[in-house]
C-alpha cells in the first residue's frame, strides 16, 4: 500500500482539530494530568498553532492517503523558537490500517516535507504507553532527548481500593 500526503482542505480542519485535541487531552489525562491541566494545554496549543482555527505559518495538516481514500492525518510544522527545527505535533493512522507501513510511510513522508521547509531536524512526543509507537521511531533512527517520570504517591485519601503503601504497580514501599 502506497501512502501520499493530501494537505487537508479547510472545510476539514475544524472537525478535525476539534477530534485531534479531544484525543490529545484524554491522552494527557491518561498520563498523569488532571483534566483541567489537560484542558489549558490543548487550548494553548490551539492558540499558539491555530490562530483563528488555521494553522499557523509554515505549519501542515495532511491526510494520509491510500488508494484515494484518508487512512489518517499528520500535523508538522516549524517549532516555535527555532524554525529550522520541525516537530511532528500529531500523526495518527487509523484502527484498520495499523501495522501494516503506514506510520513507516507517513513519517518518511514527514521527513522529506520537512527537509523542504528548511528544516535540518525532525523531532516529536509519543505517549509512554505508546510503545508501538517509540519502537516504530527508534526504527527510524529517532534518538530520545529527553524522558519525563512520574511516580503516583497516595495519601490518607487513596481512591477506593487502593491501598496508600503501594506508589506504583507491584511495587511496595
């Protein structure tokens, strides 16, 4: 399967920003944020990359294509305070089409759209509990530059079933 990039068309960006930060916020939730936390940094992402719901200079929002139909959608720009530096904001490849290239392809794809915006790097976050998704970028040659850890720690007010001596799964202090 041959993936193209498409670059969305305007009358598809709003639904899909509005899809794209809904998942970006229950994925912040689901690593450790507080909704609220999760909430301010979607909306200061949408102010700083999004003025007026279009993308901000030099960034791209494509469809990922196969066969003439979208199987996902890939946002990369120039970072914000060094444009020769690009970031991948988001990637993501549809339930269907998983495991079969398209990631490979659509990131290679990122890699030469970026070299002709100028940019001499490539960077981007993946979730800690993306695993396909580290494995696939170390694949690629992507080196981490920097990793964030957090540890729960429960008090006297551990939710329900929880029980306040153990900080993280199978681990007893």
């Amino acid at each position: 399967m041959q993936i193209t990039l498409s670059l969305m068309p305007a009358e598809r960006l709003g639904r899909w920003l509005a899809s794209s930060m809904s998942t970006y916020i229950g994925e912040r939730v689901r690593s450790g944020e507080t909704p609220g936390q999760a909430r301010a940094n979607a909306e200061q992402s949408l102010q700083a990359f999004f003025p007026a719901g279009r993308p901000a200079p030099g960034h791209r929002v494509y469809h990922l294509m196969a066969d003439g139909s979208p199987v996902g959608y890939l946002w990369i720009g120039p970072t914000e305070s060094e444009e020769a530096a690009w970031w991948v904001y988001d990637i993501e490849v549809d339930e269907p089409f998983r495991r079969r290239g398209v990631g490979r392809q659509a990131m290679l794809l990122a890699e030469e759209e970026a070299r002709r915006g100028g940019a001499t790097s490539l960077g981007l976050n993946v979730f800690g509990h993306n695993q396909p998704a580290q494995g696939l970028y170390e694949q690629l040659g992507y080196t981490t530059t920097a990793i964030q850890l957090k540890m729960q720690l429960f008090g006297q007010d551990a939710p329900a079933g929880v029980d306040p001596s153990m900080t993280t799964k199978g681990s007893h202090r």
